[in-house]
C-alpha cells in the first residue's frame, strides 16, 4: 500500500463542497504554537466546511478564526448569517467588520500539499455559525 501525501480526520463530509474562490482572513497557530494572521482566498466552500491555501504549516485539530470579507465580494449576491463581533470572540487585528461579512471558527481537518507544492491545501470544518448561502461553482459558470 502506498502512503497517501495528505492527512486527514476520517470522517464524511455530509454535503458536496462547491468551487469558488472567496477573499479569505484566517488567524490561528501553526503546528510550532507560532501565531499567524494570512490574507488567502478559499479553493472550494459549504455551508459546514471550506478549503484554502496557506503558506503556514497547521496541525490536524488546530483551532482557527476565519472571516469572508464578503463586503469586498459583492454583498448582494450573499447574505449569510450575521457575523459576530468582538463579543463573540471574533476580532481580527487591524480588520473592520462590515455586517455583510462573515466570521466563524474552524477546525483542521484535512491538510495536504497544493498543487504548487510550496503550501499547504487545508480542510476546516466550521464550529461557530455556518455559512448560509452556497454559491453557484465556478467550473460551472
């Protein structure tokens, strides 16, 4: 048997993932305890979970604070939940919550190498409020 060049936690994703690329902040730890804040954008979202590039390297259960910053995007195409604020633990350093935007937490669950082989393609799964609007795939479009 052959050794898979990816980690991940088994268990099944319980809905399809769609291909779209979405401004990203994600704030966290890498795997050294080292903390990072990466402006990157997302390879493929749902309402529970979503896919990114980074050049960090995160551990499997690492604990990370993601926002979309849809107001950058086009707020009218989306309108998902409404994004808790500093009072729920939701604060980026330097970032100014628009109401449109999105913020949650997530946990790793997935992590691989990307295409490009000098990051990292990393799977989270949402813990804090999930993202209510799924938008059409790009590879459809």
């Amino acid at each position: 048997m052959v050794p898979l060049a990816s980690t991940t936690v088994s268990k099944q994703r319980s809905e399809r993932r769609i291909s779209v690329r979405l401004p990203l902040k994600v704030r966290g730890r890498d795997a050294h305890g080292f903390a990072f804040e990466e402006d990157t954008s997302s390879e493929n979202l749902c309402r529970n979970g979503a896919a990114f590039v980074t050049r960090f390297d995160v551990a499997i259960g690492s604990d990370l604070e993601i926002r979309i910053p849809l107001s950058q995007y086009g707020a009218r195409r989306a309108q998902p939940e409404r994004a808790g604020g500093p009072a729920n633990g939701n604060r980026f350093a330097g970032a100014r919550m628009n109401e449109t935007d999105f913020a949650t937490h997530g946990r790793v669950v997935h992590v691989c190498d990307s295409e490009s082989g000098r990051e990292k393609l990393v799977g989270v799964q949402f813990t804090g409020p999930r993202f209510q609007r799924v938008f059409r795939s790009e590879s459809a479009a």
